[in-house]
C-alpha cells in the first residue's frame, strides 16, 4: 500500500508511465481489484506488470531500499523555510512579538517541537516566549503539547500545573503519554506526576494507562539504579 501511495504521485506517474490520465485508471482498478483484501508487494508488483507490460520498474530496488523513495519531489519548502528561520532566531534568544504574525498553527506546533528536538531553547528564552505568546493559555492541543514539552525539558515551573490541567483532561496518548513521560523524568516534579496520573488514571483508554504505567515503571528503575 505503501508502495501504491508512491505511484500515485503526479511526479512517478509522469515518469512511469505518462500522468494522471493513464495512472489513476489504473489505481481505481487495483482498488476495485483488491478492496477489501491484504495483498503482498508481489501481488501488487504482479498486477502492475499486467496492466503496463512494456515499463521497467526497480522494485527490488523500490521495496529493499532503506530511508527516503529512490525519486523525490521538488517539494516547496517555502513554509518549512519560515519554521527554520524561527527556530534558529529563538535558538539564540532572539524574539520579537510579531514571530507569529502570518504563521499557521501547523507552522507554530513545527517551530516548538523543533525547539524541543534540538535543545535549542534556554529556559530564559522559554519564559519569554509566554509572556509573549501565552502559549501556555493555547487552545490548540498540538500546540500545547508542544509547548508542554518544550517547557519541561527546559524546567520551567509554571507550566507543570498547565501540563497536569491538560493531560488529565485531554484522554489521547499521544499527548498524554510524552507529557507523564517528560514529568516523570522531572525528579522534583515527578511525584507531583505520579499522584496526579493515580487519581485520573481511569480516565483513561486502557492501552493509554497501560503505556503510562510502563513509563512510569522503567523510569523509576532507572532512577533506582542511578543511585
């Protein structure tokens, strides 16, 4: 499936075999063919060979090749470029109260987790940003997810009962869980955490409480063995 997301681009479909008006046949029929069905990449490999007899495709090459497709894109990285700029700007403290101006929230969550992935920001710079942006008050959930995590690891206090206010009202785990996880490893906040986690902990899906408790779990181990 995977492999069939591929061709479909506009991009392989040119380079294949001759655009859309060839190719998009071509896939309502194989999903006609096999909706419903798991299929193997042979099966889809075999299919395409008997709808296009005559292209030569590398499908070894295709399905064995780690990382990124053999062909990419000429993507526009007009957005991207705005999120770098910024994350490199308030990477070196360097903040004014128009950063946001003209930025969509897809834009803003990029900028705080790519601050979070690189230990870019400082906490005094984190500080900043909220008193800017009051992005702790967000009502986007990507945002303060984000946001969440990236004032943690810099340990700044007050967002600990913003991050407790939001995973123990927000039941998804993909917030919940990197949030407890981050406080956890927090060692003068983890207990505040746990206590936190305890008394909502049926609020939650069972995978999700599940997941939480097993961070949770190998975190305390690993506090214990260092001492």
């Amino acid at each position: 499936l995977c492999l069939a997301r591929t061709v479909r681009k506009q991009w392989y479909q040119r380079r294949v075999r001759g655009g859309p008006g060839v190719m998009n046949p071509f896939l309502r029929s194989y999903i006609q063919e096999f909706a419903g069905k798991s299929i193997t990449s042979d099966q889809f490999t075999a299919y395409f060979r008997a709808h296009f007899p005559g292209v030569e495709v590398e499908w070894e090459r295709w399905l064995r090749t780690p990382g990124m497709p053999l062909v990419v894109p000429d993507f526009d990285q007009s957005l991207q470029k705005v999120v770098e700029e910024l994350v490199g700007r308030w990477g070196t403290g360097q903040t004014a109260a128009t950063d946001l101006d003209g930025l969509t929230p897809q834009q803003v969550k990029a900028v705080l987790t790519l601050l979070h992935e690189r230990d870019s920001a400082t906490l005094g710079t984190v500080a900043t940003l909220d008193k800017l942006f009051s992005f702790s008050a967000y009502k986007n959930c990507d945002i303060l997810a984000a946001w969440c995590r990236l004032a943690i690891k810099v340990r700044h206090k007050p967002i600990v009962p913003v991050a407790l206010d939001f995973v123990t009202r927000q039941g998804r785990m993909k917030y919940v869980r990197p949030i407890y996880r981050d406080l956890f490893a927090w060692p003068e906040q983890s207990a505040r955490a746990v206590n936190a986690f305890n008394e909502k902990k049926q609020f939650y899906m069972g995978i999700c409480r599940s997941m939480v408790t097993k961070d949770l779990q190998s975190i305390l181990v690993s506090q214990e063995r260092m001492g």
